[in-house]
C-alpha cells in the first residue's frame, strides 16, 4: 500500500511546527521527519464514523478535543449510508492531516449496492488517504440486508480489496446466542481472503478468543472497543487478555457505544482513552502505554512508516 506523505506534509506551512496536542509539539521541517517528546500521550482511534449527523453541530470541536486528549490518528469509517456517500471518509480525510479514510459496503446496506457502485468504490480505493477497505462482512444481528446477498457483497469487495492491495475491516455481528455470523465470516475469510497475506482488523471485537486466534492466524489485527468497559462485556475481556499486545487496537465506533463513564452519551474519538484504560487493566499497562503500544501496532499494519518514527 502506498501512502503519498508529500501529500500530507504540503499541508502544513514549510518549517514551522504543528501543535498536536497541548503541551506537546512536532516539528515537521523540510526533510519530513517528525519527532515526539518521549512522554507524548499517543492514541489512534482506529474506526470512527465522523460524517454522521450526530456531529454535525460541532465536529471541528470534536475533532480538536480528540487531540487535546492525545489521539495522534483516527480513521474515518467510509461505509456511511451506503451507496451515494461512500467517499465521506475519504473527504473528511482529504480535510484533516491526522485522519485516514477507508471505503466500503456495510452488510447493512449490502441490498443496495450495484455494480456501478463497486466500480466507484474501485476508483474511491486509489485515493492517497484510503487505508483500507471496509467496514465489510456479515450482520446476522439486525439482518437489515438477506443474508445471502451480505455473502455475496462482503466476498465481492474482497475480491476488490484484494486488487486494490488494501487490508480489510471486518464488521461481524452473530444473531443473539449464537456464533453463525462468526463461523461464516472466519470461514468466507479463510477461504476468499487469506492467502492474499493483506491481513485486516477485526473490529469491535465481540467474539471468543477461539475466534480472535483464527483471525490472528490469518492476519489480522483485534481491535477493542469502549463496549469493552461494560459490566456484561465479561468475554470480551477474556480474549483481551489473551490478544498479544502487538496485534491490538484500540477504537471508538464513534457515535455509537460509548464507553463507561459516558455511557448513554454520543461516543467521541477523545473516549478511545477509556478502552486503553481498560485494556491497561486488564493486562497490568497504565493507559498511556496501552495507547502508544496500539499507535504504533496501527502505524506498522498500515505501513505508515513516517508516523511509526515518531513514536
Ligand atoms: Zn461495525
Ligand atoms: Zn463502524
């Protein structure tokens, strides 16, 4: 995958530094390097939905809370509402130098998409800030698309993702007590994605660690969110203490699931923390180790070699 840099420092005025977040600075001069204090708070909210309306009234202020709190990068989630939106992760991306975009289909919309469709998301896929490719798999939850055509869409845009060289973020929910949508997914992975060697990222990890390790086997990155600080969330928990630390993320799914103590409220990037937090617990890490472990796991799976110097 090949991400344009030169893209993203032209942005910035020649020589001068950038305030990331407060107290902390990076100076980004000619020769492109960029350096952290050591002790820089780092987190990467690796999977956000910035369009939505919920943020309209203040999504600038959003985002600029996100870096007071020391959120380095987020990802903004390009499946949107489907067909007719799909480039919005790509232009809230093209507006933001610390956010990366990716493009897809989500199972739930998967009844609406065409072929024109696939082939915009071709096109969407060669642009400079598109990391990945997704949210795309399977929701036996909701089931707002008939499971067949879910199939048929999530291994379509395998195909895609994989001629496009882009990992892919795996969205799947099983119907309630019940591992089918896991047993499929994994299965329609193995047999349709992995020998691609592409990876991707599980996310919003809900499953057993038995499904975490056939991820992990294939690839892929686990990455964690703030549903893992529910009182219920007991198994996912469990696996997170089974998940190298290498090999976890750490992510919002901003606006929806907001971590406790903000649990009820509009999830924002800033409460990625709280996942961190959790994760620290869990495995004996404080929440600023957690995070900068998990920025740098996401710098290195995207290859974003200027980002992993930092750090
Ligand atoms: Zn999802
Ligand atoms: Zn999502």
């Amino acid at each position: 995958m090949i991400v344009d840099f030169s893209l993203l420092i032209e942005k910035q005025p020649a020589g001068d530094c950038v305030v990331l977040f407060k107290g902390q600075q990076s100076i980004i001069n000619n020769s492109q390097s960029r350096t952290l204090e050591p002790d820089a708070l780092s987190f990467v909210d690796s999977h956000a939905h910035l369009e939505m309306e919920q943020f309209n009234g203040d999504r600038e202020v959003v985002l600029q809370r996100a870096r007071d709190a020391g959120v380095e990068s987020i990802v903004a989630i390009g499946s949107g509402t489907g067909p007719g939106s799909l480039d919005c992760g790509i232009q809230l991306a093209e507006g933001h130098e610390f956010v990366y975009a990716t493009i897809g289909i989500h199972p739930h919309e998967a009844k609406l998409a065409t072929d024109a469709d696939f082939a915009e998301l071709e096109q969407l896929a060669k642009r400079p800030k598109v990391i990945a490719w997704g949210e795309i798999g399977l929701d036996y939850f909701y089931d707002y698309s008939p499971r067949d055509v879910q199939r048929q869409v999530f291994t379509r845009q395998m195909e895609l993702a994989r001629e496009a060289k882009l990992p892919i973020v795996i969205h799947c929910r099983p119907s309630d007590n019940s591992e089918n949508a896991w047993e499929e997914c994994l299965e329609l992975i193995r047999e349709r994605w992995a020998a691609s060697g592409l990876g991707g990222v599980l996310h919003c990890f809900t499953g057993t660690w038995g499904h975490a390790k056939r991820a992990l086997d294939m690839g892929f990155m686990i990455s964690f969110a703030g549903n893992i600080t529910f009182p219920k969330a007991q198994q996912i928990r469990d696996a997170a203490t089974e998940v190298p630390l290498d090999r976890m993320l750490i992510e919002t799914d901003s606006p929806f699931l907001a971590p406790v103590p903000h649990r009820g409220k509009r999830n924002e990037p800033a409460f990625v923390v709280e996942a961190a937090r959790q994760l620290g617990e869990l495995r004996g890490l404080s929440m600023e180790e957690v995070g900068r472990k998990t920025a740098n796991n996401f710098y290195r799976f995207f290859s974003l070699h200027e980002k992993l110097n930092s750090i």
